[in-house]
C-alpha cells in the first residue's frame, strides 16, 4: 500500500513549557518532524535531534496530517501492518520546485524529508516523489543539478533510517518536468539508493505510446527491472493524452493504456514486482487490476498444461470419467431422524438464526 502523504501543514513553534525534557516523539497529539538544529551545519531533520529531549525555548516542527496525530500513531499504523503482512511505501507531496525562489527549493527539500520522516515511522521502505520543474537555463545542467539534490537526499535518508528506507523516483507525464524514461533510469545508475519507479501512464503520455505490444513493454520493463536491482515498483492508472503530454490520470476502463498487455507480460514471466493503483477509482481498480492478473496466470496455466490433458480435453469436450472402484462402497451408518423445534436458539433471541454474518 502507498501512503498518500500529498498535503503539507506544517507548524514552526517554541516548545511548551511542559514538553521540556520529553521526547520529541513521545509527546501526545503532536507530530513533531524537525526538532533544534543539533550539530552546526546539518541540514534537515536528523534522529538525534528528534530522539533527543526538547529543551527550553526550543524551536519545532509539527505537522497535522490526516492518518496519525503522534509518533504513537504511527507505530500502530506499523504494527498493523506487520500484522496484516501488507508492504508500507509512502508518496510525498507532489509539488516540488528546486529552480524557483529560495524559498520554494527549501519547502521542496524539506517536504520530501518530512515525508522520509513519517516513512521511518511507519516503517514504510521507500519514499516515492518526482523532482519538479527543470529549471530556465540548458536543461543538461538542470539534470545535472537535479542529479546533486537526488544524491543530497539519498545520503540523507540513508543516514537518518539506517538504510530502511529508500528513496523513489518517478517519471512525469509533462515535458517540462523532469522524469523521462532516460533521465530516470540515469539517475538511479549515478545516484547509489536512488529506485527508478516506473509510472507507466506518466510514460505512456510522455512517449505518446500506449505500450500494447509485447515488444515495446517488455524492454521497458526489462530496463527497469535491471535498474532497480530486480524489484520493479510500477505504478498504474488509466491516463488521457494532451498536447505533448498527460492531460490527467482517469479510471482504467477510460484510459488510452490497457492493464491487459501488461498482466499477461507480469504472468509469463517470474518478475518480482509490485503494482500500484493511482487510479481515481482507487481501491475499485486496485481489484479490478488483481482480476485481470488472476485471469492472465489462469491462461498461462492452462497453455502450460494442455499437452499434458487428454487428447480434446479443453477444446469443448468433457475430461474422461474417474475410474471406478473394484470394491462396493460401504453402506453408510444410519443417521437419527431430525426432529422440528420451536424452541430458539440459545444464542439468538426471539428464535433468530444465530448464524448471523459480522461486517467485513
């Protein structure tokens, strides 16, 4: 499951007089996400810092955000989902812009990071994001400086969640952001824990090709699968094309891509990936997306096992009978006769069934 984590508000305040001397993370209804500065020159929230007590008049960040009110949150968050052996990555906000005022370069940094923040405590093992606009200048040297904050960044999460999260990123659907197919997978091979996710309508618009064929998914598919070190992470969605390039994400049924070529590709061959749905129909087309795998890996069954069937078997004629046993079946104990009651259940009232279905 990918954590929408898409909408920002943070708060810089002075610590309370009554949080002094508690941990930033053991503080009740509050998310702290940077605490003081620590050590002079660092950059960014460190777990020092945010592990460290809170002392007097200490500036800090909060943020509200919708899926948990404190560090307690999110531990629960995590143990459910260990529990319910469900894979945790997380999307941080998707408005970054590193080539516009100083301003907005520091609140692109620091959301990925916030967000990076809140992957660690969820226990989340990769923070999904794109890195924005290329800036005014020759667009090598926006790639260029685009590949040193990428670096910046890993090297960050790296040190801050001991290697357990990673960092993700994501092809675009518009020219003028960063995120060719190209550019994606460059990035990951310069930059040591980048992941190349691989967005297939965000490519699919900015390619302007629909993948159906065989011979144009599979090398993509291939190529990032090499990239990311044999797990592919591939997002998935029905997308409608504008102009030069993705005019918005859709339904999948509504969508110039099709799932279809792209399962019976996932089926027929032992790829390790994991598929998620950016769909606006999420958790609709999330099922819908597991029907069409399930239906391509029955066709792979039955074509890997029809040389091994009955000669017709399979082509519109019944398989053959079972054989019949030598020896009579033994003739079964005589059971008592039921008996009607009016009497009610024990467990219902009022002669109810006490067979009752509890919501899912």
């Amino acid at each position: 499951m990918e954590v929408q984590f898409i909408k920002v508000n943070p708060l810089t305040r002075v610590a309370l007089d009554e949080e002094v001397g508690k941990s930033h993370r053991d503080l009740p209804l509050q998310l702290v996400v940077e605490g003081a500065a620590g050590v002079k020159g660092e950059v960014g929230p460190t777990a020092a810092a945010l592990t460290a007590p809170v002392k007097k008049r200490e500036s800090m960040t909060t943020l509200t955000w919708s899926l948990a009110k404190d560090y307690a949150d999110l531990q629960q968050t995590k143990a459910l989902a260990r529990a319910l052996d469900v894979d945790l990555t997380l999307h941080a906000p998707y408005y970054v812009d590193f080539f516009g005022s100083q301003e907005a370069r520091e609140r692109s940094l620091r959301q990925i990071q916030w967000a990076s923040v809140l992957a660690e405590g969820l226990g989340a093992r990769m923070t999904v994001t794109h890195l924005g606009f290329y800036g005014g200048g020759d667009r090598a040297d926006s790639v260029q400086d685009l590949t040193r904050i990428a670096g910046g960044l890993s090297s960050w999460l790296k040190e801050y969640s001991r290697g357990n999260v990673r960092l993700g990123i994501e092809p675009s659907g518009h020219p003028d952001v960063f995120g060719s197919r190209e550019e994606v997978l460059e990035l990951a091979h310069q930059v040591k824990g980048v992941v190349p996710v691989l967005n297939l309508p965000h490519l699919a618009a900015r390619e302007r090709v629909n993948f159906e064929e065989p011979t144009l998914l599979k090398p993509l598919i291939d190529q990032f699968v090499e990239a990311s070190g044999g797990h592919l992470y591939l997002n998935f969605s029905g997308v409608e094309f504008y102009g030069p390039g993705e005019f918005r994400l859709t339904p999948i049924k509504r969508g110039q891509v099709r799932f279809d070529p792209l399962a019976e590709l996932l089926a027929e061959r032992e790829y390790d990936v994991t598929v998620i749905s950016s769909s606006p129909l999420l958790e609709h087309d999330a099922m819908y997306m597991k029907l069409l795998y399930e239906r391509a890996l029955s066709k792979r069954w039955a074509k890997r096992h029809q040389a091994a069937l009955p000669a017709g078997v399979g082509k519109g004629k019944a398989p053959p009978a079972p054989l019949v046993s030598a020896h009579p079946p033994a003739k079964p104990a005589k059971k008592p006769a039921l008996v009607a009651r009016n009497t009610p259940h024990p467990a219902s009232k009022g002669g109810g069934s006490s067979d009752r279905r509890r919501p899912h």
